[in-house]
C-alpha cells in the first residue's frame, strides 16, 4: 500500500504514468507503472482477483492506483470477467482467488465444474453477488480438483459469480458450466 500511495502523490493528473522518462528512455509513451491500466507493465495487478498473500507489494500497488485514477477522473472498474462454457488452464498461488461470472435465465438449472490439473482449486459459487470464503450458495468441499455445483434454480435471471480459491497452489484446472 505504500507504494500505491506515493505514486499517486507522484503523478500529474494527465497522464497517469510514472517513470516514463527513466524506465526505458529510448521507448516513446512507455512508463515503469500505468495507473490507468496497471497491467499493462506486465506485472502489476489491478483487481483482486489474483491478490494473494505472496503477492509482491510492487505488484499489489496497481489495485490502489487504479482505484486513485477511477476516483480522479470517474469510471468504472472493468466488470467480473465473463465466460461461457468452459475456461482452462487456470492457475493460482496459495490462497489467490480467480472470480469469473455466468448469466443465467430464470428457472435455469445450473451446474459449475473444475476438473483436471495439479494441487487443490476450491469452487465456490453464489447467485447475484461474489462469493467468499463464508458466503457462498455452493461449497463442495474436496479434496484435489475435481469439484461440482449444482446451484438451486433461481426465479429471476441473473449473474452467478464463481471464485476458485488455492487451499494449495494449483494449476492445469478447467473450469465448466453448463445449463
């Protein structure tokens, strides 16, 4: 966090880039840290879906500055990330949370899946907002990768938002869902 807050000291409101003029000199429009897009310097985070203990302060750092930029100028923060059917090859660290989220017609029944890959990926699923560790509608608790969700149906459409949670480092897991 203190990091966060020293650039946002640091910054002229218009261009939202810090050390564009000594990271790399000879490279036009380039900057060590981009508070409009934190992600763009290729390490730094901008939501928590991938924080984790072990995440380097340097890196946690792009989370606040976005949110100091949003502030600053309006706007949003981009959305849960959306998918439809299947996404594989999902990693993460001990205790990293990965959220993705799902649209679903009323009287939908669902169900969510992660299989495959190494470690231990936990599912964790809830109807309208992000699940927690302690809030959730869906928790099956195993062991491994191999987990399922049936989710009771809903009368109205909506978003279900899954977490996958690291109770160890995991990796090669495909996440699934289908009506």
């Amino acid at each position: 966090m203190c990091e966060s807050w020293s650039t946002a000291w640091s910054t002229s409101a218009d261009i939202w880039k810090i050390g564009e003029d000594v990271w790399t000199p000879a490279t036009p429009g380039d900057a060590l840290r981009y508070m409009n897009d934190p992600a763009l310097d290729g390490s730094s985070l901008d939501d928590y879906g991938n924080f984790s203990s072990s995440t380097d302060p340097h890196q946690g750092s792009g989370i606040s500055n976005l949110a100091f930029k949003l502030l600053a100028t309006g706007g949003t923060p981009r959305p849960c990330p959306p998918y439809s059917g299947t996404v594989s090859s999902l990693s993460g660290t001990l205790n990293s949370n990965r959220y993705y989220c799902a649209s679903a017609a009323a009287f939908a029944s669902t169900l969510f899946t992660i299989t495959g890959g190494t470690g231990d990926a936990d599912l964790y699923v809830r109807f309208g907002a992000a699940p927690t560790k302690t809030t959730y509608d869906c928790r099956p608790y195993k062991t491994g990768n191999t987990e399922a969700c049936t989710v009771p149906v809903q009368p109205t459409a909506g978003k279900y938002w899954i977490m996958i949670n690291a109770a160890q480092a995991y990796s090669g897991v495909t996440l699934s869902y289908s009506f």
